[in-house]
C-alpha cells in the first residue's frame, strides 16, 4: 500500500513537471517577444529595457529555472490583457467559480448517471433502458454547446418572455447568464453534467448486468434475502466498483468541459479567463491557467485513486 | 398393443442422423453476417458511407462554398438557397458539404494516425515485456494524467491555426488509449499456445507480432477506431466553439455550429442544419462501434 502511494506521488510530480517543462518551451518557441505586439515604433534601447525588466536577456537555463522556480511558490506571472492583474490572482478569485459549477455538476450527473444505469439494468429492454440508452446517446452526441443554445433559448428567452407576457413582472426562473443565486445555476450545471449522466448511465448498466448474473447473487436469492437488499447491498455496491474507477478521470472530463459553458453562460470563472486569454492571445494566462488546470486534475485524480483502494481491497493487495 | 401402431420408430441410419445440414461458418463469416443482421448498425453504415461520398463528390458539385453575396444575408430557406444563407450571404448547402468534407477528413486522418502509433507502441510494449514495457507504461501513465483539451489548446494558440495544426494536436496524446488496449490484447495473447508454436517453427519476434499477435487483436482495435472518430470530430466542434479550430472562410461542422448559435434563434436554420447533420454523424458511428463489438465478440452473437 504504501509503496503504491509513494509510486503515484512521484508519477503525479514527473507528470507535472512534464506540462511546466513542455509549456515553457511552447512559450518560448513563439517567434517575437511579448512586447512586439502593438507597437512595432518601439526602439531597440526600450526593448533591451524591458527585456531587462522581465528577466529575458539571460539564458534560456536561467529563466527556466527562475519560471519553475515562480511556479512552485505560487506565482504564475503577470496577465497581459486584465490590466496586468497578476495570474494566481485571478486564479483565487475565478477557481472558487469554476469549482462551484464543477461540483454541482458532477454531483448532478453522478447521481443521475448512476441512478438510470440502475433502473436501465433492472429493466433491460423495457421503456426505461431506452430511456437512458437515448439520454445517453443524446450526451455522447450533442456538444454542450448545442445544448445550451437550445436550453437557454427555450428555458431562458422563451419562459421568461411568457412569464412577462401573462403575468408582467421580469422574474426570470432559469436567467441564462451570470452565476448569482441558485436559479442561475440549473442549466449550466445540468448542461455540464450531461456527458457524466451519458458515460456513467451506460457504464453502470452494463456493469449492473455483469454483477447480476454473477454467483453470488444466486446465493443471495437461495438466502431468501429481500430483492431491494439484494439490489443496493450486492448488485449496486459491486458495480459501483468500475463507476468509482473513472470517477477521477471525470474530474478532468468536467473541468475541461466548462470552459465552454462559462463563456457561454458568462459565468465568471477560469474557464471563461481561458477562453478569453486565448482570443486576446495573452500567452502567460493561457499558459499559467493550463499548468494550474494541469497540476489541479492530477492531484484530483491521484485523490480519488488513493479513495479507490480504501473501498476496493483488491488493490491494496494488488500492489 | 394398439397404442404402438400409433407410432413408427425412427430407422436408426447412423450416417443421416450425424449429416450436418448447415454449411459450418468461418469466424470472419459469422462477424459479417451478425453485422447484416443488425439493422441499427447497417443504417448507420449506409449514412456512413453516404456521408463518405458527399465529402469526396460533393465539393466538386458545389465548389463555391466561399462565394458572399452581401445583398441577400441570412435569408431563410428558399429556391435558389435550399438551406438558406449566412450572415455574409454564403449558401448554408454548399458550406454544410465543404463542412461534411473537412470534419470527416480531420476525423479519419487523425484517428489513423492514433490507430497506426498506437498499435505500434502498444504492439512493442506488450510484446517486449519486463523493462521496456514498464518504461514505456510510465510513459504512458505521464501523458494520460495531462488532460487532453489542455493540450490542444497549448497547442493550437501557439501554432498556426489551419487543418494540418488541429490534426496534430489532435494525435499528441490520441494514441493512447489505443496503445493501452493493444498492449493488453497482446499480453494476453502471446500466452497462447499458437503463439508459442509460432516460435518453435523459428517465425522470428517481428513476425509473430506482425502475422499473428496483431491480426488476433483486431476485433477491439477496429471498435475502438470506430467509437475514436466521432470523439476528434466533437473535439473539432469544441475547438471551434472556442475560437481555436477552422477559421472561416474554410467551413467545417465545428464552426458552422459556431455560426449557427451565435444567431440563435432568430436565424434558425443556420443552427439546425449543421446540427442535426453533426448530431446524426456522430450517432451514426457510436451505434455502428455498437454494432460491431456485438458482432466481433461471439459471447454477444444470439
């Protein structure tokens, strides 16, 4: 156990380490400099000023080991396109945002997921596995931004323009942008978790079906044991087992997937910092949010795989 | 005695009763036939291949996918314009084919290229074993802790933006999925005895890997290839929901749905004609891999 521990620690840090190292180089491989944009008037002598400034007249060795150096107490430079506001300053304020729709949209489609793969297994091939077998491919093939057109359109525009028109006031039940009270927060956080509710909704089911015709669950009816404790105590908690193994991979799935819904939604959060960052071609945010987004998933993911083999003894012993 | 009249007993002729009746199958045979069977997956096969041929032919019929006309934007579906026009006056019809034809070429090149690597490295891991394999697994492990997305974007903002950049972020970590997959299959199946008799007969390593490891494992490699298509053609769509992808005025599916929802809803069929073409691609091949692991796997075959 504790060797598979140490050896998921040190494959966290390599991984890391890999993304700084790769995003530095990528950084550096841009022709021009970082000040070369706008103002091509500039003279030569305010160039070798600045470039004194930021540090980047000394050797490409020297400014990699200052970068990493900066990274690993937290700083991940100066953005240049909001007002020259530091990176991780934004990062404390947009993450708590970004982690906010995160979880209510994992808890959403987890729980919805592992719900309708259930009942799709407990009922195969009557109406509610079609149900999910459409949910699911509805997920797998609608982006989540064609979903969200439509949702806010129908939900958002469409039912408030009926609630004016019947009842005159401009109460907004689903308002389709900006993150302020819960009303705010339905869909996209329904949008976001759809793809969980599809992958676990199929995931489940065929797990369920796997567990079902096992022997022990023979056993358990020959026990006489009531069918709804054969259901949660036998059949859910072993099929949960391949659920929970993806469960950290999920994490990275709906980290990435927001940064769409949080420019869609005007959701101010890191995803919609990324997305701007990137039209504005502000490299350091671009960069300092992917190693942050980087260094966040693989930690996540090293947490929910360390819980993995608290609940499943077969991995403690594996390793 | 009378009850025995009622029956005749049945001439015992040994040679009648062993005659088999149904022509015995090969494995490629039954694969094919569980797959003619299967109407979901056939239908999906002809939207396929139909789709295939509209991206070949199709921009040859209508070149003009570029054409603006600024007297008659975004106007509804007409006569001259079966689908409508976009907000430049360019016809949605001719870009929805160019469109067809760069998704599905981003989505093919770039899942053949993670098919051809990953099989490779997958291949040589699981066949090598011990050191090697460990080394190269750890690689792996590294490169499937960095989420994808990030990569493509890093990618993407600091190369030039075009076909060619999107195919290549698309396979800088696309390879391993595929690459783990095969290296199981392989581990599995050099244990098995004609691996094994492949190698007193003198075939050398390559050889096994090449002419019998690699041919045995290709029933989950082609359903994975097919389920990978639809994942690089989505990415695509994100991509250029993003800004990052195709920049018009090349057209693709991803930035036509762009398009269509940055005018939603007052234009509607500029949204809903790349949907619905996208939405039905892209459950075309899900429920195609669907029906080809059912087929390729003889547990599943009823």
């Amino acid at each position: 156990m504790r060797r598979y521990i140490i050896k998921r620690i040190i494959l966290a840090f390599a991984t890391i380490f890999v993304v700084m190292t790769a995003t530095f180089f990528l950084m550096h491989a841009i022709p021009g400099t970082p000040f070369s944009g706008n103002n091509d008037s500039m003279s030569a002598e305010t160039l070798a000023v600045l470039m004194e400034k930021y540090g980047m007249d000394k050797p490409l060795y020297k400014q990699y080991l200052t970068y990493v150096w900066n990274i690993l107490h937290g700083d991940f430079g100066v953005s240049m396109s909001n007002g020259y506001r530091s990176v991780t300053e934004i990062i404390l304020t947009a993450f708590p945002v970004s982690a906010d729709l995160g979880i209510r949209a994992l808890i959403f489609g987890t729980i919805a997921g592992i719900l309708l793969g259930i009942e799709a297994a407990l009922h195969r091939n009557k109406p509610i596995d079609h149900i999910s077998t459409i949910t699911a491919i509805i997920g797998i093939s609608i982006p989540s931004f064609v979903l969200g057109t439509i949702l806010q359109t129908i939900l958002g525009l469409g039912l408030s323009g009926w609630v004016k028109a019947t009842f005159h006031t401009d109460y907004q039940l689903f308002p389709i942008a900006r993150w302020q009270s819960f009303r705010y927060t339905i869909i996209p956080s329904f949008v976001l978790g759809m793809g969980t509710v599809a992958s676990l909704a199929r995931l489940m089911r065929t797990s369920m079906l796997d567990v079902i015709n096992q022997d022990y669950i023979r056993t358990a009816k020959a026990k006489g044991i009531s069918r709804q404790q054969i259901i949660w105590k036998h059949e859910v908690r072993n099929a949960m087992m391949p659920v929970i193994t993806v469960l950290g991979r999920m994490i990275g799935g709906v980290v990435t997937g927001s940064y769409i819904i949080e420019s869609q939604f005007a959701i101010p959060g890191l995803g919609k910092y990324l997305v701007n960052s990137i039209t504005a071609r502000d490299y350091t945010m671009t960069m300092g949010l992917t190693v942050f987004y980087s260094i966040f998933i693989v930690f996540s993911m090293l947490l929910v795989d360390l819980l993995y083999s608290v609940i499943d003894p077969r991995v403690r012993l594996a390793k | 005695m009378e009850m025995v009249k009622d029956f005749t007993p049945v001439p015992r002729d040994l040679e009648a009763s062993q005659k088999i009746y149904r022509k015995s199958i090969s494995y490629s045979q039954g694969v094919v036939r569980t797959l003619l069977q299967n109407k979901v997956a056939m239908v999906s096969l002809v939207f396929i291949l139909f789709l295939i041929v509209v991206a070949i032919a199709g921009p040859i019929a209508f070149p003009d996918y570029e054409k603006t006309d600024l007297l008659h934007t975004l106007t509804p579906p007409s006569k001259e314009h079966i689908l409508g026009t976009d907000e430049l006056g360019r016809d949605v019809f001719t870009r929805l084919i160019r469109g067809t034809r760069t998704s599905l070429m981003i989505g093919f090149i770039a899942e053949t290229i993670n098919l051809v690597v990953g099989m490779l490295y997958g291949g040589i891991a699981g066949f090598l074993g011990g050191k090697a394999d460990n080394i190269m697994m750890r690689i792996i492990d590294i490169l499937m802790s960095i989420p994808q997305m990030l990569v493509m974007i890093l990618m993407l903002t600091v190369l030039k933006k075009g076909i060619p950049t999107l195919i290549l972020s698309l396979t800088i970590t696309g390879w391993i999925g595929l690459a783990r997959l095969v290296r199981g299959q392989i581990l599995s199946l050099r244990e098995n005895e004609y691996a094994l008799a492949a190698k007193v007969l003198g075939a050398g390593k390559k050889e096994i890997l090449l002419t019998h490891l690699l041919p045995n494992a290709i029933g989950p490699i082609i359903v994975n290839y097919t389920m990978s298509i639809p994942g690089a053609i989505g990415a695509e769509a994100g991509l250029s929901y993003l800004g990052l992808g195709i920049s018009v005025p090349e057209a693709s599916w991803g930035n036509m749905l762009q398009a269509g929802s940055s005018q939603f809803p007052a234009s509607l069929w500029l949204f809903f004609a790349p949907a619905v073409l996208f939405a039905l691609a892209m459950l075309a091949f899900n429920l195609l891999g669907d029906g080809l692991r059912d087929a390729l796997d003889p547990k599943m075959r009823r």
